[in-house]
C-alpha cells in the first residue's frame, strides 16, 4: 500500500502543472517500477501463503460446518 500511495503522490506532484517532462517522467518512473514490483511480490508471497496453511484452513472450514 505505501509503495502505490508514494507513486500516486509522486504522480499528483509531476503533473499538477498539466504537463509533463521526460525528466518528470524519469522522476516518477522508480516509484511506479518499485510498486509493480511490490505487488508482484505481495501476490507471491498470498501464493506461498495459501500453499502452507490452505488445506489446514479447509480443514478447519470442514469442522466448523
């Protein structure tokens, strides 16, 4: 979440004057490639996740029904 909020605030900021450079672009392009890459690894790290404790939350589902 802070990575997309600091490039959405960077984006805001370069662009609040309805133009934008390339030295703007080259400015706010870290914060966008850092939250891609954030959330690529959030989403492996859900992956990871589920495998290790999915079939023991099903489990628990099972009993609890």
């Amino acid at each position: 979440v802070a990575a997309t909020e600091q490039t959405a605030q960077a984006v805001a900021y370069t662009t609040s004057d309805d133009a934008v450079t390339s030295e703007e672009v080259a400015a706010v392009y870290p914060y966008y490639d850092y939250a891609e890459y954030t959330i690529a690894y959030a989403e492996e790290l859900m992956d990871v996740y589920y495998d290790l404790y999915g079939a023991l939350a099903d489990e628990m589902i099972d009993e609890l029904v």
